[in-house]
C-alpha cells in the first residue's frame, strides 16, 4: 500500500506499479504488509535504473499451540515412551515464536524432564528459532492403562498428549482366596491365581501352573482354556486380568488339608503365596439311633447313642437333633 499522491497498481504476487505524482515531488512511502515471517530482497527499478533493499518479517506474538510428536504411544509402566515430545509456537499467521517457555506436566503419577543431563528434573523448554520446544523424556506412572501428560504456555489453552502404560513383568503370584479357609467335605470352590507386576498391575500372558503341594486328597478340575497335568495339577496362561481359574473339589473325608501351590517361569517361590484348604463336615443328613443290646428293662434308664451324620457319611458335630 502506499502513501504518495500517485497511484499503485499490483501487476503480480509480490509486485506492484507506481506512478509518481507531481505532489510525491520524487519520493513516496509504501507499505509493505507480509504474514511469513522471511527475509526477503526489496528492488525499485525505472527504465535502467534499479534500487535493491533487504527486510527481514518477523513472527508475531506467540498465539498458538500445535503438536507435532509424541502423542498416542505406549510403554511399560515406570519407563520412558520411545519418542521425545515435541510440539510448536505460532503466531496468528502459523509462523514459529522462538524464545517462547513451555511446560510439559506429566500426569498420573509420571515424570517429564525437558533436560535429562542437567540434574533434577526441568519441566520448561524454550522454543527454538523454528518455534519448536522438545521435552525428550515422559516416563510413566506406575499405573497401566491411559496416561496423559498436558503441554502448558501463558497464552493458549493446553494441549493433553496419551500414552498407554503397559503392566512390566510379572513379579509375583497371589492365589485366591488368599486367607487358607475351611471347604466342606465333597464340594468345589473357585481358585484364581493372578499374577501382578512391582507396582501391583494384572499382567496378562503369563503360563502359570497351579498344583496340590503335598499328596493331593481333593483334586483340581480345570475352568476355562487350562490344561491337566493330573488329579493335582492344571496349567493355563492368565488373561487381562491377570488370573488363571481352576476349581478345587475337596476330599470326602473331613480333616483332610490340602496345600494350594502356583508357579511360573522366571518367578521365585518366594513370590508365590500358597493356600491351605481344610476339608470340614457338611450339614446333617442323617440321624442314627442306637439302643443297648438285649432288652430294656421297665423303670430303668436306658443309654442312647445318637449319631449326626452327612451326606456321605462324616459326623456332623455342629448339627442338633430332637
């Protein structure tokens, strides 16, 4: 645009005709608008003669956000995303602010560090001369499931990366029911080994063996896809939930304890919590009434004996009769 009493007329992108007036008596201002920020070469020319200037544009006032790397990965809980965060400064017109603060805030127990050489950790990265601001390490709470980190400046709104934290290793192995209990005498009761990682997560895909530690008086029945390695033993892979469910079948007989067992590779015995079950009369079935041999003399007392039995034939202690 211009400021002389003759006329400008645009003739391409970038280029304009001006013809001078009397007024401008040999000199005129122009405007020059531009919305890149860029370097760029000025020249003038009147029949042979040619004038040239240089002019730098300049971004604007940081008004925006973008990302631009780092979103939507995935890593073991308590460990770094593979990928460094990355994201950019603008203007109003797109073009980068360099020397702007931004903030990465690792959420969910997480960690952001923008320099891990420097001691500590540093949460603030500069924008570079592309408008660029790098936080090249986000570590994970210790939760597995969906994370989120926020990217924070004074004159946007934020901006949330994701990430999935996945369960580490499997570190032990918990049986449930966990506190040993009495199973009555012929029935069956749900057992679950579930495996976890160091920070308590269910770790999927591990081939867990539960097995009776001594000479088995119950036996296991395998629930779901497990396999049977005999009377005592079944053998499954556990699922998202961390847990490989077998059915325990107490004995016949009461009084009988069977220790509950699990293992799996790569895990001590000592991270291993066993279960002891103690098989226990059911409820009275049966009443049994037994008199002296011989005849029961008039006037006299006679000794009873009244026996409280179960279904399958164990005294019943606890039972009352009329």
């Amino acid at each position: 645009s211009g400021g002389g009493a003759g006329s400008l007329v645009p003739t391409a992108p970038g280029e304009a005709h001006y013809v001078f007036a009397a007024a401008d008596s040999g000199r005129v201002e122009l405007f020059l608008v531009d919305t890149r920020a860029e370097s760029l070469t000025l020249r003038a020319t009147e029949g042979p003669a040619e004038g040239t200037a240089a002019a730098t544009i300049q971004a604007s006032a940081a008004a925006g956000l973008m990302v631009l790397a780092g979103d939507a990965q995935s890593a073991p809980v308590r460990t770094a995303v593979p990928a460094a965060l990355r994201v950019r400064v603008e203007d109003a017109y797109g073009n980068g602010v360099a020397g702007v603060a931004v903030d990465f805030l690792a959420q969910d127990g997480g960690r952001a560090d923008t320099d891990p050489l420097t001691a500590g950790d540093q949460i603030t990265a500069l924008s570079d001369a592309a408008g660029q601001a790098e936080c090249p390490l986000w570590e994970l709470g210790p939760t597995a499931g969906s994370q989120t980190l926020v990217v924070r400046t004074s004159f946007a709104a934020d901006e949330v990366l994701a990430a999935t934290a996945l369960a580490g290793p499997a570190a032990s192995l918990r049986l449930e029911p966990e506190a040993a209990r009495s199973v009555v005498v012929a029935s069956p009761l749900p057992v679950t080994a579930r495996a976890r990682d160091a920070w308590g997560n269910a770790v999927a895909g591990v081939e867990v063996t539960l097995y009776i530690s001594d000479l088995p008086d119950g036996r296991l029945a395998g629930v779901g896809e497990t396999d049977s390695l005999g009377v005592g033993q079944q053998r499954g892979v556990t699922g998202a939930d961390g847990g490989v469910s077998v059915l325990y079948q107490a004995p016949v007989v009461a009084g009988r304890v069977d220790v509950l067992d699990a293992a799996a590779p790569g895990l001590p015995a000592s991270t291993v919590t066993d279960l002891a079950l103690t098989s226990v009369e059911g409820a009275a079935a049966a009443v049994e009434i037994a008199v002296p041999p011989g005849s029961v003399v008039a006037g006299q007392a006679a000794a009873l004996t009244l026996r409280l039995r179960d279904a399958l034939g164990n005294p019943a202690p606890g039972a009352t009769a009329d």
